[in-house]
C-alpha cells in the first residue's frame, strides 16, 4: 500500500489491511478503479486529486513491495549495496548450489549460484535487483550483482567486496552473466515460463523470460561450440586478490567515514 493524503491507495482488500493495522484504524473501500486509470491521473471525480506521476510512482513502488516479498519468499537473502536492493543466494539453497536453465541454443544448462575460490575459501553469491517500471509498458528490469562471504559472514566493506568483485568478475563476459540471471530467474518461477508477485489479493504476473531483441550493431564471437565448458572455472582468484592489493591505496582498508 501506499499513503495519499486520508486514503491507502493498494491492490488489496479492506480486510487484509485491517489485519495488519488492528482494530483501532477502520477501513473501507472509498474509491475503486482500473490501475491504467488510476495511473493517468484520472480517479473518480469526488476523489482528491493525484497527479499521474504520483500514482505511477504508487503503483511502482507497490510492485517493489510485491517483488521483495517475492523474493524472500524463495528463500534469497537481502543485502543492501550502494544505494541498492539485491536479493543473494544462499548456500545450500540449491542441490550443490546448482541452478538449471534452458540455454541459449535451446538446451538444458546449468550455472554455479554459489561458488567456493581462493586458498581463503572465498565464497561467491549471484545477486539479482529489481527495478519496476510501468512505462511505456510495464516491466522489471533485472540487474546482476556479486555478493561474497567469508567464514559464513557477509563481506560489506565496500572496498573490500570491490577488489573481490574485479578479481573475480574478470571472467565473466556476457554469456556467464546472462546464463547466471537466466539460471536465478528459472529457480524464481521454479521452472515455468513466469512468476507471481504478491500485490494483496492480486498478483501481477511476471514473464521469467527476457524481452528480446535484435540491436543495430554487434561484435565477433567465437562459434557456440568453441566456448569453454562452463562447468568448469579458472581459478587464479588469490593471484588477482594480490595484483589488486598492490595497486591498492593504504587507506583502501579504512573504514569510510
């Protein structure tokens, strides 16, 4: 839900807000429209008025809402990094950390979620954000992360998980990404073409399939059967950690004032 002046604008029922607000707040329906129009700013004529704008960002951010409840529900884990929402996944959560998608060239791959690097025992987690947008048609746009973990705890000094990030990403192109997300986005709808996000007795239903498209300009590649077996994957990760400490500045490890 979302607060406008006296009113809750939400997808929900009176019911399920009275739930969760007690008994000593009343609530009832006041006004009731489609979303499309309530999102160009036209409600009911006795209603207070609301800029178009407003209400996107409402629905917007109620769609945030859905996906993080979403999300958590899978079992992913929450982090906050630079200003932004990911969802990480834990170890554990997949069969040897494992997740299995459909490929590119129409075949059943897998991707590592999870993963172990370095003589430190450096643990990896693919990390996905959302971000809802309603126009010009809605979606949600997906963004990769890389979150780490050291002796079972979270890396969240941001200098540190930066030089991880760069030792480690090194080795991911294009295809490594968008095989990863592939595979998180296949454990989210557990398979099917889609999933549901939780709006308060509705749903608004997500394609777990990109929207795809064919760009004006392109690069060489090598041919689908001369990439490296992905199962497979280069581990010079302490030698990149030292090159990046070396280069480091001394004030890198102090904590950000």
């Amino acid at each position: 839900m979302r607060a406008h002046m006296r009113l809750a604008a939400t997808f929900a029922e009176p019911s399920e807000l009275q739930m969760e607000v007690g008994p000593d707040i009343p609530i009832k329906t006041e006004y009731e429209m489609p979303t499309q129009a309530f999102m160009d700013g036209k409600p009911p004529e006795n209603m207070p008025a609301l800029k178009s704008v407003d209400a996107r960002r409402m629905v917007v951010d109620m769609l945030r809402q859905g996906w993080e409840a979403f999300a958590q529900s899978r079992g992913l884990k929450k982090h906050e990094m630079s200003g932004r929402t990911t969802w990480y996944m834990p170890e554990g959560l997949l069969p040897g950390d494992w997740a299995s998608f459909m490929s590119e060239a129409g075949k059943r791959a897998k991707r590592k979620l999870v993963g172990i690097r370095g003589k430190r025992k450096i643990r990896y987690h693919f990390a996905i954000s959302a971000r809802p947008q309603v126009r010009p048609f809605p979606r949600l746009i997906i963004y990769s992360h890389v979150v780490f973990s050291e002796g079972g705890v979270l890396v969240t000094h941001k200098k540190a998980a930066q030089r991880n990030r760069k030792a480690l990403c090194k080795h991911w192109w294009n295809a490594e990404w968008r095989d990863r997300q592939a595979a998180m986005l296949t454990f989210l709808a557990q398979g099917a073409e889609s999933f549901e996000l939780p709006l308060g007795g509705v749903v608004a239903t997500v394609s777990a399939l990109p929207r795809q498209f064919e760009a004006p300009c392109t690069y060489v590649r090598h041919a689908m059967d001369e990439l490296p077996e992905p199962d497979e994957e280069q581990d010079d990760f302490d030698e990149s950690l030292a090159d990046l400490d070396d280069d480091a500045d001394p004030s890198d490890d102090e904590d950000d004032e």
